[in-house]
C-alpha cells in the first residue's frame, strides 16, 4: 500500500510524473522538485519520491550536469553562462566546476569557433568590436577570452591560438 498526503498524491502517482519527465530528458533533483509543486503535487510526498528515484540511480544531479554541459559546449555557449544555467537548475558551484573547470586553452578554442560561426569577419571599428565582444560576453566567455579572440582577429592572424 502507498502513502498518501492529505490532498491525495500518492507516492505511485508523483514517481509515475517524475518518471514521464525524466523520460523526456535527464532533470536536476531541484528543477524536478520545483515542476512538481508546481503542479500541485505535495512537497513531502515529492521529497520522498525523489529520495527513491535518486536511491534507485534513475535521478542524478552529476547525469544532468554532465548532459546539460555537453549539449551547451556543443551549442556554442561559454563557462560563464553555464554556470549560471546551472545554478538556476539547482547545482552547486562544485559540481559545476567538476565539469567546467579545466583547460583555458580549451575554451578560447570554443570561443573563438562561437566567434567564427557568428562573425568571422575582424571587427571594423570600436562599434563593431563592442558588438562582437557583447556576443562572446551573453555567449558566457570571460572577458580575458573574448578579449583575446578579438585581437586575434583583428591582427588577421589565422586565429588559431598558440600554446601559452
């Protein structure tokens, strides 16, 4: 027999919708939660639910943050914004930086492809750098890599970075 909270939910029918979105796609224990009490479902029987899914290994915060970083490098987004993605989902600083943190050369490589994919053209004046560098920075590069990206181009080097 299932628990059952005052207005009804029972432990079946909240692991049955989280089971439905995880279907979909891979959810932080935090965005989950929230989608949850959103719908009305109740927070004890919510939290006891994901306590399960979260046992059973079918709800995993690293699964998500690993996912959810791959499919942002490969959409062209930067460590900044990320970051910040992730922590609105609910994951802290040191998980995110487990899957982050790393090679600096790297992400100048990756902005400088986001850079590419978008302009590819050096910028033609302070307007057009100011443009430029405002699209690396909402992409979620740091100011050294977009800085560094744009002095490239600007050179008319061939804009592929030489070890430091």
């Amino acid at each position: 027999m299932d628990a059952c909270d005052s207005d009804g939910d029972s432990d079946d029918e909240v692991r049955e919708h989280c089971i439905r979105l995880l279907a979909r796609r891979e959810h932080s224990r935090f965005e989950l939660a929230r989608k949850l009490v959103s719908k009305g479902r109740d927070r004890a029987v919510t939290d006891r639910v994901l306590d399960g899914l979260a046992q059973e290994g079918l709800l995993s915060d690293e699964r998500f943050t690993e996912q959810f970083v791959r499919s942002r490098i490969e959409a062209g987004y930067g460590p900044l914004r990320i970051r910040a993605d992730l922590r609105e989902r609910g994951i802290g600083s040191d998980l995110a930086g487990d899957y982050l943190d790393g090679n600096e050369s790297d992400w100048r490589e990756r902005c400088r492809a986001a850079w590419a994919r978008r302009f590819n053209t050096p910028p033609n004046d302070r307007r057009d750098w100011a443009r430029q560098s405002r699209f690396l920075a909402n992409r979620g590069f740091s100011g050294d890599h977009v800085r560094r990206v744009l002095e490239q181009a600007s050179r008319h080097d061939d804009i592929h970075f030489e070890s430091e």
